[in-house]
C-alpha cells in the first residue's frame, strides 16, 4: 500500500507546484501590465527625476555657501605644528673684557645635529567688520531660497514632460485605432464593389478597385506613422519615469481626455503667473542678494576690527634653554596674550573694480526683471489662446467625425439599394478620416496646450 501511495502522492506535489508556478506567472505578467495614470506616471517622474535631483545637490552647495558665510562670525583659529632638526648646543654666555665695559657672546655649539618641535596657535575673533560679514549672510541666505525656487520651477518642466509624452502616446494609440476604423470601411466598400463587379452592374467598374486601393495604401500609411509615433513615445514615457527596463506598463485610458472646465479670462491667468511663477520670486530675492553684494563690496573698503589671542610653544631635548625677553629662543619657548587690533587693506583700485562689478550684476538682475515682466504675460497669453483656439477646433471636428460617420453608412446603404455610387462612398470615408484625424490633432492640441498654460501659471505649486 505504501508503495501505490507515494507516487500519487509525489504527482500531488507535481501539481501543486505547478499551480502555484502558473499562478506566479499570471501575477508577474499582471504586474509587468500594471496600468497607470498621469497621477501615476508624473509622481514616478518627481521621485526618479535626475533634473530634481540635480536641482537637490545645487540646494545643498547654497547651503554649503550659507555655513560658510555664517561661519565668518565666529573665532577663525590656525594652529602650525613642525618638527625638525637643529643642532646641539648648551646655554652661551657673555665673556667680559678686562676693561669691564664690553663683553663677548659666547656661544657653545657642539656642532652635532638634534630635533626640535613647535606648536603655534591663532585665534583670531571678528568683532566689527562694517558689514562684511551680514552682507554675506544675507545673500548666501537669498541664494538658498532662490535655488529651492529653481528646484520648483524643475519640478514643473518634469511634470510638463510628462503631460506632453502621455498625451502624446494616447493620440498616437487613438490614431492607430482611427486607421483601423477606416480600413474596416474600405474593406466593407471593397465587399460591395466585389459583389457588384461580379453580378455585372454598370453602376460599378475596375477603377473603382483601383481607387478603393489608393485610399487604403493611405490608410496604411497613417497606421505605421501612428503605430512608430506610438512606440516612440512609450519609450520616452517608460524612460522618463525611469520604469525597470525588464517591464512593460498600459496605460489606464485609452482616449484623450475631454476637459471639460471653463477656462477663466486671460487676465486671470496672467494675474496668477505674476503672483505664483517662481521666476518672479527668484528674481526678486536674485535682486536683494544682489544688492547685500554690493554692500559687502562696499565694506571690503573699510578696517575690520578683531581681537586676537595667541600661543606658541617650542622645545628641544638637545638644547639648553635661553631664558631672554630680550632675545626669543625659536626652540625652547612657551609664551602666548590676547590683542586687539585693525586690519585695513589697500589696493590701487581692485576694491572700486569689484564693487562697480556688483553694481552692474545687481542692475542686471533689474533689467531681467522687467524683461520678464513684460515676456512672461505673452507667454501666458499665447498658451491661453492655444487652449481656446484648440478647443473650439477639437469640439467642431469631433461633430464633423460624427456626421462624416453617418455620411459613410447612409452612403452604403444608398449604394446597396442601387440609388448611390463608389464615388460617394469613397469621399465620405475620406471625409471621415480627415476629420477624425482632425479632432485627435486638435484634441491633443488642446490637453498639450491646457498643460503648458497650467505649468504657465505655476499650478504645480498648488497641486494642479
């Protein structure tokens, strides 16, 4: 019995791993399929982008330059150790004419070589320096603010990027669908002709096959272009969400989306670019930076006051010590104080170039300023009138694609009941077909262009 009971069982096992292997399977090829929205694809976007986080590192070197700035406040301190050799000697002395009024320094090398070591220490404490300090702080201070505000204005191209590359894979689906649409029609007028030519109607001939033939070799034409289009834009889309490259990703619609809110007036829009780009505010705190820079500039003309303390300590095992206030032992000493002193530089004129330098980037920044004051309203208003302009289109083409339809299956049946021609069943497919294409283009006109006026206004700011 034991023996009949183990193959069945080993063949239970064989199943059950099997199934589960089958099982495994169908969730990994779920998975590889995974569907996903623009929500999903731009989020991917933010968290993989190399732009952010290049932006990030030039976050972090502006706060590197702001410690470095508030660091000038503090007591900078240098310390100078060496060791070295030095020859031997015991302490001089002074021999005495025998007159008694001169003498002789005497020294008492022993002409062999020795070591010695020294410790010299600075600390040295700005206490008023006229503003170059501050001035600096403030800058650095501004220069971190402006680089988060840069990093923002990142984050709105990426998402933009994405908008354009998903919009464009799904026009480029729904472009391959338009050419499969209009290929079933030309077959079905094909069919018609077909079974007319065969039952020996004059209402029909061979050149009817022949233009019926053209009109498909458009056709097919439009669905390679559209299929490449599609394929082209599913590898930026899957690159530019950094998607694994062993995986494959749908997307969860398969149709433009038909925005349906009511735009506001162009000046509203304009009203809130000003208010929320972060260009605007990158140039104003461009422009206060500016400004302490040229104050720092100015106070590099005057003193800086400092207290300084410092200590020196020398010694070496081969030498006797002179202990002299007169005469400094360089290597047998311990000594060191506190001071307080000014320090002033001068120069012929590389303070006044520098300073009249500031003065002309911080009028730069001004001038930049009014350039985008004037340029980035027309921007707006471009976009802005891009969305009207394609929204209108899309909304008539989409009622012309509809009658064209209508035109198409009335034409059919007019020509099966013998009171219509090939002629009129080949120029409403063809007027189908351009309009059809027609409303995609607009379509997608109109989300590409909703999606640059959003990033525009600086949406992305608010979550939009």
């Amino acid at each position: 019995m034991g023996k009949t009971c183990w193959p069945q069982r080993v063949r239970f096992v064989v199943l059950v791993l099997l199934g589960l292997s089958a099982l495994l399977t169908v969730q990994a090829r779920a998975e590889e399929q995974k569907a996903l929205g623009l929500n999903d694809l731009i989020q991917m976007a933010l968290e993989s982008s190399p732009e952010l986080k290049e932006a990030e590192q030039d976050i972090m070197a502006a706060k590197g330059d702001l410690a470095q700035a508030k660091g000038g406040q503090w007591a900078q301190v240098d310390v100078v150790g060496v060791v070295g050799p030095t020859e031997e000697a015991e302490r001089p002395y002074i021999s005495i004419n025998p007159g008694g009024k001169t003498g002789t320094f005497e020294n008492r090398d022993k002409g062999t070589v020795g070591y010695f070591g020294s410790l010299d220490i600075a600390i040295v404490q700005p206490l008023y320096t006229f503003g170059k300090i501050s001035t600096r702080q403030d800058a650095a201070r501004m220069g971190v603010e402006i680089q988060n505000l840069a990093r923002e204005k990142k984050k709105g191209e990426v998402i933009l990027n994405i908008k354009e590359l998903y919009y464009g894979l799904i026009v480029a689906l729904q472009g391959k669908g338009a050419a499969s649409d209009a290929d079933t029609f030309i077959k079905d007028a094909g069919k018609r002709i077909q079974r007319l030519i065969a039952a020996g109607s004059k209402n029909v001939d061979q050149t009817d096959i022949y233009r019926l033939e053209a009109y498909q070799a458009d056709i097919e034409r439009f669905r390679i272009k559209a299929d490449t289009g599609a394929q082209l834009a599913y590898l930026a889309l899957k690159q530019a969400v950094n998607y694994p490259s062993g995986r494959d990703f749908k997307l969860d619609t398969t149709e433009l989306p038909k925005d349906s809110r009511t735009l506001g007036t162009q000046e509203e829009y304009i009203q809130k670019a000003i208010q929320e780009r972060p260009e605007f505010e990158q140039l104003k705190k461009a422009i206060k930076a500016r400004e302490s820079l040229v104050a720092g500039a100015k106070a590099d003309l005057y003193p800086s006051v400092f207290v300084a303390g410092v200590a020196s300590f020398a010694g070496s095992p081969s030498r006797d010590p002179l202990d002299n206030s007169y005469f400094r032992d360089e290597f047998n000493h311990a000594d060191g104080g506190a001071v307080l002193g000014a320090s002033w530089h001068f120069d012929l004129g590389i303070g006044q170039g520098k300073l009249a330098k500031a003065k002309a980037e911080h009028q730069k920044m001004i001038h930049t300023q009014e350039y985008a004051e004037q340029n980035i309203p027309v921007e707006v208003a471009k976009y802005y009138q891009d969305s009207v302009e394609a929204l209108a289109s899309y909304t008539a083409f989409e009622k012309g694609a509809v009658s064209a339809r209508k035109w198409i299956i009335s034409s059919f049946s007019n020509f099966d009941v013998g009171v219509g021609t090939a002629k009129d069943m080949f120029d409403a497919i063809d007027r189908y077909g351009k309009n059809q294409g027609e409303y995609l283009t607009s379509l997608y006109n109109y989300n590409v262009s909703v999606a640059r006026l959003s990033n525009a206004i600086a949406e992305y700011r608010s979550g939009g």
